[in-house]
C-alpha cells in the first residue's frame, strides 16, 4: 500500500475515534490554553468545537485560571485543559477546574489530574512518540486532548521543512551564465 492510501486510512480511522469520544449534552465548554505555546488561536478552536458541539458556548482561560474574554460561568459541561508538565500553575488548580465540570478533558501535568480528569493524554508515556521540538510538541498534544474531547481536526497541510539554506547550493553558478 502507497504511503498516501495509508495516511488517508488512519485519518479515517482517528476520525472515527474522535467521533467515539464525543460526550453527550455539551451546552458549554471551558478551554484552558497552554503556557508554552498556542498552537491553535482562539477563533480556530471556536470553529473546531462549534463543529463538534453546535449549541455550545466557549469560554476560555489562561493557566493562572484568568477568563481570555467573556468570563465563564460558575459550572460547564465541559473542560479542555491544554496545561502542560511544568507550566506555572496552583497547587489545586485541576481541582477547582474539575468541580467546575462535568466532564474534564486534559494532559497529565501536576497534582492529581489522572485521577481527577475523565481523560487524559499522558505525552510522558513512552508510546506517545511526541515530537522534542516545543512547538511541534504543543500541536501533536493538544491535537490528541482535542480528539480526546471529541473535537475532530481536518489536517489540511503541515508548514514544510525551511529550504532556504539549501535552494542557493541547487542553483546554476552565476559565472555559467555570461
């Protein structure tokens, strides 16, 4: 099988994983952003869960559990927690966050969110085969917590490799063309 017919083939597949983990009667939607990187801006995760989610209301926070807009209400349907390992953030944060959700979503980052949260993406696991590099890192996680949610995500292309210090060397030399 061609490497084409194989990548469509698990895009089919994770598809139809992400459509498995949709929750039920999500009215509204809490997303707390990541400290190291925002892979997604806020009008393009508005799309992607207003896609999953039709009637929710998206409200979004930072990591010091400060409202990026419209200030959320007291209790949500559903929490997307893009926190990571190491990022600066209260010792029962994950807690307050889950009283305040009926369903939480997130990554593995700090005091009890394994136990605490419905689901959870752990990028330290050795079967994860997250990227080293920060900023692929953040968008290959935050990729798997939106799947995780039930949020689908249509790759449409990847930013390619900088060619910019090789295109010079494949060029003809210019003493050749006088």
């Amino acid at each position: 099988m061609d490497s084409e017919s194989l990548l469509s083939l698990t895009q089919m597949a994770d598809q139809k994983s992400v459509l498995e983990n949709r929750f039920s009667d999500v009215k509204s939607v809490l997303v707390i952003f990541s400290a190291k990187g925002i892979v997604f801006d806020r009008e393009a995760l508005l799309q992607k869960i207003h896609a999953a989610y039709p009637s929710a209301a998206v409200f979004f926070g930072t990591t010091a559990l400060k409202p990026v807009g419209a200030d959320s209400p007291k209790v949500v349907d559903l929490l997307i927690d893009f926190t990571g390992p190491g990022q600066r953030q209260g010792w029962f944060a994950a807690r307050t966050l889950r009283r305040k959700a009926r369903f939480a979503v997130g990554r593995n980052a700090g005091l009890f969110r394994k136990r605490l949260y419905d689901r959870i993406f752990d990028e330290k696991a050795p079967a994860s085969e997250a990227p080293s590099e920060i900023l692929q890192r953040e968008r290959f996680v935050q990729r798997k917590v939106l799947a995780l949610a039930g949020v689908a995500f249509a790759p449409v292309s990847d930013a390619l490799e900088d060619l910019s210090r090789s295109i010079a060397l494949d060029l003809p030399s210019m003493k050749s063309l006088k």
